[in-house]
C-alpha cells in the first residue's frame, strides 16, 4: 500500500507537471501570435502613413501641374485677344473678313474678360489645398511613432490581456522611433529641387512648351513661342508671343511684334523662365508681355515635402521593428517571473508588379508602393 500511495504521488505530480507545461506551451504560443499580431500591425500602420504621404505629394504634385496649366491658359488667352485684336485693326478693311475678325474680336474679348478672374480664383484654390495636403502629411507623420506603440499596446493586449512591452521591448522600440525619424525628411526651402523636378517633369506639351514656326518663306517667317516656368520655387509665369522675322543675310531678326500675353500666380520675381524660347527668338515682343503681365499673389509658393533621407541607400532601406513582450507567470517580489515573446516586423518598399521597362525603382515618398511583413528576429535579440 505505501508503494502503491508512492508510485501514485509520483503519477499525479507528473500528470500535474505535464498540464502545466502543456497549459505554459499554450500560453507561450498565444503570446508568440499575440507579439506577431501587436508587431506586424504596427508595422502595417507605419506603411500606410508612408504610402499616405505619398499619396498627398501625388496630390502636390497634381495640383501644380493644375496651376500651371491654369496660368499657362490664362497667358494664352490673352495673347489670343491680342492677337485677334491687332490683326482685326488691318483686316476689318477688307469685305467679308473684316466682319470674322471683328466678331471674332469681340469674342475672345469677352472670353478672356469673364475667364481671367475665374482661373485666378481657380488657382487660389488649388494653393490652399496644396498647403492642405502638406500639412495633412507632416501632421500624421509626427503623430506616428507615438501612435505605432499605442497601436502595438492594444493589439497585444486584445490578443493576450496582460501582455505589456517588457523593459527591453521599450528600448527596442525607442531604437525603432529614432529610425522612423531618420528614414525620411522634409525639403524645404532652399533643398526643394527635387520636388520642383518631379512638376517640372509632370507638366503637358502645351503649357511647358506652345511655340512654333506658324510660317517661314524665303525672306520672312511667323514665329510662336510660349511656356510656363516655375520662378525660383514660389512664382508660375506663363508667356506667348507671336512676332514676325525677316531674314538678314545668315540670320533671322524679329521685326514686327503681332501679339504676346503673359500671365503670373506667386509672389512678384525678378527671375526669367525660359517660356518655350520666347526671350530667345522673340525679344522684343517678350519685353511686351511683361508689360502687361497679368498677376495674381495667391500661392505662396511650393511647400516643403516629405521624402526619404537618403535616395541613394534607398535600394535595401527598410524599418525594422522589433517588439517583445511579456506576461507575469511567477509571483511577485524576487520570485516574479516573466514569460518573454519576441516579434520582428518590416517595413520596406516594393512595386507589387516589375517594371515594364525593367529598371529598379528606389523607395520614395512619390510611389506608395510601402509595405509590411513579419521577419526574423536577429540571433542577437533573442533572450
């Protein structure tokens, strides 16, 4: 009998064993799925506030491009009217043709009248979004890193009630905000020339460059030219000329203005854009334009963006967060034990499809292409 009560001591504290190891292989692998939850969802929010911030330097970038054909309208219609104008001076003297053009005159008279402040207007909306948009951008990307951790908190907790961050998962974490700052930036001021290319190259045929040679005989030609530059980075000026040149002996000199418009939206400039080559071929009738250049102070300029610190590490640069949990299993004071699970996720930037053209496409805050997954946790980190 005493054998018997030994050997079933022995059973049951064995039994006793194995359900609580089972029971702590569980909760270990609940909290390992709880970790990799709290982990790959911060991970996921942080690739939305990127692919967001991207998504409003797209809207930026469109919304430059609206102005500057806006302005490139603007510039046009009145070189129209002009045009129209002065050529109706001369041809309302002929039978039937003076009739056209002088109805014609009144027309594009009328047009531009009515059209110039609704543009204007046009344009001064289109600023307020666009300082909309880059504070919208700045504002969330500030607000994330706090935010990632909140986020991380309570999903751990939902997943597991009494999963916190442990003392090195805070560290951890704190590492993973100094990244996330360092990973991108904004280019303001001076350093916006990145941006002002990314418009310049986003901008149509008509308004970066409408000119032409209308004409050309053995002596005389018609030449049109006209564009729209962006000054500096705060001033869109558009400018069309038309102008008649006379051949002289190898070359070609302007002789007679026929019609020019010129149209600004931005702070007043001293600089001179190239406007399709008007200052070029047609200097004189430029100096016209400018002259009754038509103005309008609503932009304030192109903001400041976001983009990535580094473009040319860009290749293989990605976030890793890296979070580990923990769960009180013991008692407390000095016989406190805590059950440890350590997650790592990425963030990183990928085309979901290759290029057509095959090229390699280097992470920026112009492609949303961000995205998340978990990772392996480096060897170094495990406990």
């Amino acid at each position: 009998m005493v054998f018997t009560l030994v050997v079933l001591a022995c059973l049951a504290a064995a039994a006793l064993f194995v359900h609580e190891g089972g029971r702590l292989a569980a909760q270990k692998r609940r909290l390992i799925d709880a970790a990799d939850a709290a982990a790959l969802s911060a991970a996921t929010f942080e690739a939305r506030v990127l692919n967001f911030d991207s998504y409003m330097n797209r809207a930026i970038v469109a919304n430059q491009a609206a102005m500057a054909q806006s302005v490139s309208l603007r510039s046009w219609l009145e070189y129209m009217t002009r045009t129209v104008s002065r050529v109706n001076r001369v041809a309302r003297f002929v039978p039937w043709l003076g009739a056209a053009t002088t109805a014609l005159s009144r027309v594009m008279s009328g047009v531009n009248r009515a059209a110039q402040p609704l543009l204007a207007a046009g344009e001064g909306t289109l600023a307020v979004f666009t300082t909309d948009f880059a504070r919208a951008a700045d504002a969330l990307h500030g607000a994330a890193a706090p935010a990632t951790l909140d986020l991380a908190r309570r999903v751990a907790a939902e997943n597991f009630p009494g999963a916190v961050p442990s003392a090195r998962g805070q560290a951890f974490f704190g590492v993973h905000a100094g990244q996330w700052n360092r990973l991108t930036r904004a280019y303001g001021g001076a350093q916006r020339g990145r941006q002002k290319d990314v418009v310049l190259r986003s901008l149509d045929r008509f308004t970066a460059d409408r000119g032409a040679v209308l004409a050309s005989a053995a002596i005389v030609q018609l030449q049109k030219r006209g564009g729209t530059d962006l000054l500096g980075y705060d001033t869109w000026r558009g400018m069309d000329t038309f102008a008649l040149h006379q051949r002289l002996l190898f070359d070609w000199r302007e002789t007679f203005s026929i019609g020019w418009g010129a149209a600004e939206q931005g702070p007043r400039s001293s600089l001179r854009g190239e406007h399709g080559g008007s200052y070029r071929v047609n200097r004189r009738t430029s100096r016209a334009a400018m002259r009754d250049l038509r103005s309008s102070r609503l932009f304030r300029g192109l903001p400041a963006m976001r983009d990535v610190s580094r473009l040319e590490a860009t290749a293989v640069n990605d976030l890793r967060l890296d979070l580990e949990l923990a769960v009180p299993v013991g008692g407390g004071g000095p016989a406190r034990r805590d059950m440890l699970a350590l997650s790592s996720a990425r963030v990183f930037h990928a085309r979901a499809e290759s290029r057509t053209d095959r090229r390699r496409e280097l992470a920026s805050l112009y492609s949303p292409y961000w995205q998340a997954r978990l990772a392996t946790s480096p060897r170094w980190l495990a406990p």
